[in-house]
C-alpha cells in the first residue's frame, strides 16, 4: 500500500467537522451572546504590534451587532501571575472599538456584582470585553464553578479563539458543561483550510517549526514524523534539538527539561522515514544588542560565553532549496529572537523564500504573524492562520479540545 494513502487514511479517521456555526443559529436574534476570542497580541511599548487577531474577529462580532445581540468577549492575554495590568485588554479594546466603529466597554473584573449588573443591563447590539480571563487562576485550572459564573452571564457561547482551543481551560472548554457552544466564523475558516490542505496534502509536505514553546511544540513534532516529508527546525526550539547531539549551545535559550525528549524524537524520525533538519549555520552574539559583535558560525561551533540568535544565511539557503521542491508548506515560529531587528534576518529571508516557491502555504502563530507583516508578501501565502501550537496540534490530531465540546450540526 503507498504511503501517501496511509497518511489519508489516518487523517481522515481523526476529523471530525460537523460543528454548527454561529450563521447556521436559527434564533440569532437579540440574544445574549459570549464569545471567546484570541486577543493574544504581542504588545510592544504598550502598542500593538499586530492586530491581525483582532481583524479575525471582526466576522463574528459585526455579524452578531447585526442580529442585535449583546456581545460580551472573552480572551487571553500572555500568561500574567494573578491580576498584572501590563497584560491589560485595554489596548486591545481600543483598536476594537476603532475597528468596529462601536463603543467597547472593559470589564475590569465580571465576578462583582456592580459589574455584572452592568452586563445584564447592556443594551442590543452592544460590546463588552472583560478584562484579561487569565487574571483568575481558575480559568487554567478549569475550574467549574469559575466557568458557571462566566455563562451565566449569555444565552450561548461561540468560540472563535482558533489560536486557544488546545487550551482546556474554564473559558473554552469548561463553559461548555452550562452553555451550548458553536463555532464562530473565524474558528470554521481555519478548520476548514486546514483540514483541505490536511486531507490530500500535495507532497513532499514540508513544515517549519520555529518560537521558542519548546515543551508543546516537541510533541507535536513527534506526531507530525507521520504526515511530514520533512520537518525543519530554526528559533529556540532547534536549540535544544542540536544540544541533544550534544553540541555546546552556550548561553543560548534551551530548554534542558526537553533534551532527553528531543533525542526521542530523532530517533523516531529515522524509523519513520522523515528528515528532521537543524540549522547548519546559527547567528551569535554575546549581547542581543551589540551589532558588531555578530558572528555568523556552524552549529558545532557556539563558544559558551555567547547565544544563537538567528538561524544563517548557510541554513536559510539549505531551507531554500528544500522549499523549491515543497508541495506544501506549514509553517509556525519564528527563526529567531526577532523583537530585535538584528535578528529578523533569518526570518525574514525564510518567508520570502516561501512566498516565491509554487507550493501551497500556510504559515501561522501569534508571534510569527507580528514579526511578517510584509502585507504585499504575505498575500502570497494561501492561508495565514492565528493559531501557532493550536495550527500544529491540530495537525496533528485532526481536532482540538475547544472544537470538540461544540454542538454538533
Ligand atoms: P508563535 O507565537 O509564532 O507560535 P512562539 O511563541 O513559540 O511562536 O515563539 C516566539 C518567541 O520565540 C519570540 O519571542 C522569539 O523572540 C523567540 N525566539 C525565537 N528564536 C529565539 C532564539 N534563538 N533565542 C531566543 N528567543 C528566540
Ligand atoms: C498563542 O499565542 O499561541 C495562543 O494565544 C495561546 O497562548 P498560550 O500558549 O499562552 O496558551
Ligand atoms: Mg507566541
């Protein structure tokens, strides 16, 4: 039997699409509606770095004002300790008002009485986005009574957080127990491009993986070894790939917890017949500021006072050459610690190279849309997705937590 048939089989048994839509609900009209979004945004002096997550949105939202609903958001913020306002919504409910072109109130803390008397009396076809879920530590832990309190404040709940539904968190999984859930525009679009790019991937299918979420990003990886010609590493995650071979990373970011996995994961990767490629070329520096100590060495030759940065320009002629015989391409993760503009380059030469090629792309993640925002660029990507680990894991198992307790059609 081919193998290429084999990888169909697999995945279609694993996917399961058949979740009812926010425009398939028949009695839309003035309800009272919770949607949980990834407003997940890298903040950069307060500023928005990329709004792309709140743009995504936007579908869902205007299609519900339209149907006079009361609109009540829910989303995330980085990963604060507790109630920390620099991972305050509030930026993020002022380019949405901007963007909607309608007022959008911030909810400081829902739980309070005053507050959620607010909720209940908002007015049709208004929005309200509380602040920060993650300031409750009940809303990883899942917690149920946590999760009551938040749907008793809507009739339903719609969840459009494509890029945090691997999450089993109160918000996305949890509300489900006390609110029937339906997925909302954003969420089906990225089903639906992902699974039809998954289902017959044209091949060789070929996946970058960059960023530095080394623990979730390395199990996901092990599971891709099945759909994946080849898988190429680059940012920190390849860092820890290349110190499990045992080469000196210096002070670069490994996460030593994952070694002993990563060396399990090479392992499978020859018995499963995909190459795992590493960066054969890494950029150093002995401070992520200081341009003119820049050097550009093999990946054995990291001296220990110094850290990887950025993949080189060696490594990003190598990728380019396996791009040019891609029939698809995925790709998540930056290559490098890109919020420095010293360490773009790698990156930026790896999307160009992907945009040229003639092969089908999807590139995703929070911080890999902040660091492409080449507009003209990035329209020559097939399909950029808000999901970054949630793209990969729903690669890798066909569906995610969040999309699984919604109703079905
Ligand atoms: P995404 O959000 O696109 O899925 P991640 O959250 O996994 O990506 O990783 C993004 C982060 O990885 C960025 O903050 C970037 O600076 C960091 N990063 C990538 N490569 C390196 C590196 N070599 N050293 C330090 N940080 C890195
Ligand atoms: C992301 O940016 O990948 C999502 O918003 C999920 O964020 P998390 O990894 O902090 O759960
Ligand atoms: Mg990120």
């Amino acid at each position: 039997m081919p193998e290429g048939w084999l990888i169909c089989a697999y995945l279609s048994e694993i996917r399961v699409m058949n979740k009812k839509e926010v425009r398939e609900i028949s009695n839309i009209k003035n309800k009272r509606v919770l949607v949980v979004c990834d407003f997940n945004i890298s903040l950069k002096d307060g500023r928005i770095a990329n709004d792309t997550r709140i743009t995504e949105a936007l579908p869902t939202i205007n299609f519900l004002l339209k149907n006079h609903c009361r609109v009540i958001l829910v989303s995330h913020l980085g990963r604060p300790k507790g109630r920390d306002l620099r991972f305050s919504l509030k930026p993020v409910a002022d380019r949405l008002e901007r963007l909607a072109g309608v007022k959008v109130e911030l909810i400081n803390d829902f739980l309070q009485e005053h507050n959620r008397q607010k909720i209940k009396f908002m007015p049709e076809n208004s929005l309200i986005l509380l602040e920060n879920i993650r300031f409750y530590p009940e809303e990883k832990a899942n917690d149920p009574h946590f999760a009551q309190s938040l749907s008793q404040l809507a009739d339903i709940f719609i969840n459009d957080a494509f890029g945090a539904s691997h999450r089993v968190h109160a918000s996305i999984v949890g509300i489900s127990r006390f609110l029937p859930g339906f997925a909302g525009i954003l969420l089906s679009k990225e089903i639906n491009m992902l699974d039809g790019a998954l289902k017959r991937p044209k091949r060789p299918l070929i996946i970058f993986i960059g960023g530095a979420k080394t623990p979730e990003k390395i199990s996901v990886i092990e599971k891709l070894l099945d759909i994946a010609d080849t898988i190429a590493l680059g940012g920190a995650i390849a860092n820890t790939f290349l110190a499990a071979w045992g080469y000196g990373m210096g002070l670069s970011l490994v996460d030593y917890e994952m070694v002993e996995m990563a060396r399990v994961v090479f392992w499978q990767a020859t018995r499963k017949h995909c190459a795992l490629l590493l960066p054969t070329e890494v950029v150093i520096s002995n401070s992520s500021n200081l341009k003119d100590k820049i050097k550009i060495v093999g990946y054995d030759q990291v001296p220990p006072n110094v850290a990887i940065f950025d993949i080189g320009s060696g490594t990003n002629r190598h990728y380019r050459e396996l791009i040019n015989t891609a029939g698809t391409i995925i790709w998540n993760g930056p290559m490098g610690y890109y919020e420095n503009p010293l360490f773009q380059k790698g990156t930026n030469r790896l999307l160009k190279d992907i945009a040229d090629s003639k092969a089908f792309k999807i590139i995703g993640g929070g911080d890999t849309l902040t660091c492409l925002n080449n507009k003209k660029i990035l329209a020559k990507i097939d399909h950029v997705s808000t999901g970054g680990s949630a793209m990969l894991e729903f690669m890798k198992n066909g569906t995610l937590p969040g999309i699984e307790v919604l109703q079905n059609k």
